[in-house]
C-alpha cells in the first residue's frame, strides 16, 4: 500500500484536532485555512489519525489519574472521619457515586467480552 506523502501542518493539526479543538483553532495553529481543514476531515486515514492521537492522550491522562488514585482514596477516607457532617456527607457522596460508575464500567466490560466471545464462536462455527 502507498501511503500519500503527509501534508504541511499535518502533524500540529492532528494534535489540535485531537486534543478538542475547533476547525478554526485547530487551523490557525497548523497555519492552514479551515477550508483545508474540513477537506482533510473527510480522508478516512487523517480521521483515524486523529483518533489514534486522542487515544494516545486519553492513555496518558488515564496513566496520569491511577497514579494517583491511592492519594485520592487515602484523602477519601480521611475526609469521611472529619468532624463536620456537610464535609462527610460530600465524602460518602463522592465514593458512592464512584462506585456505581465503577460498577456499571465492570458489568459493562463483561457484557462486551460475552459478546465478543459469542461472535467469535458463530465465525468459527459457520467456517
């Protein structure tokens, strides 16, 4: 397969894209008109570009939060024996309602691998 060489600006409008910004944000940043923009939005490779750059970020900022998850945690705790019952209270809240989007996050995952196992069986058995 022939790759298409990459464009001028490419690679800072990849990052912006990805990293949330507008068409016009993105464009002045890759100093690049936001027509040209919108004409590489439509190329299918540039869209998975982007998307494996988000991604990217998405990892490091997810990396960057479990490492700290323990302090967070230990913080928690801490703030759930505190003498004022409105700081308790946001507490408990707080743990509470990470639990139950943790919760749906696990069921949600075992639901998928059932899935995937499911599809994959059908593939084997009509070969």
């Amino acid at each position: 397969m022939s790759q298409k060489p990459r464009r001028k600006g490419d690679a800072l409008l990849v990052e912006s894209l990805a990293g949330g910004h507008t068409v016009a944000q993105a464009a002045r940043q890759a100093g690049v008109s936001a027509r040209t923009v919108f004409r590489r939005l439509e190329n299918p490779e540039f869209q998975e570009r982007v998307r494996k750059a988000r991604a990217r970020m998405f990892d490091s900022a997810t990396g960057a939060l479990a490492s700290i998850m323990r302090k967070s945690v230990a913080a928690l705790r801490e703030l759930l024996g505190n003498p004022s019952a409105s700081i308790r209270l946001s507490a408990a809240r707080c743990v509470l309602e990470a639990a139950q989007r943790l919760r749906e996050s696990v069921e949600l995952e075992q639901r998928l691998a059932e899935v995937e196992s499911a599809v994959k069986g059908q593939r084997h058995e009509s070969e």
